[in-house]
C-alpha cells in the first residue's frame, strides 16, 4: 500500500475510535437510550 493509503486507513481508524469512546460515554450517561456493545 501506498503511504498516503495507510494514512488515510489510521485516520479512519482513529476516527471510529473516537466515535465508539464518545458513544460509550454518551450511552454511560443515559443519554443515549436502548442497548449499546462497550465491548
């Protein structure tokens, strides 16, 4: 893989790690109702 593909995959990567963290924050503080995977 060309390097700026392997960028572009780690930004993806880090980016959906960060929704997951603020998700499992969110659904930790009641605000997001119904059943959420933390893993």
């Amino acid at each position: 893989m060309k390097k700026e593909q392997l960028i572009d995959l780690y930004y993806q990567m880090v980016l959906i790690r960060r929704v997951e963290e603020r998700g499992a924050e969110l659904y930790q503080a009641g605000k997001i109702g119904g059943f959420m995977h933390l893993y």
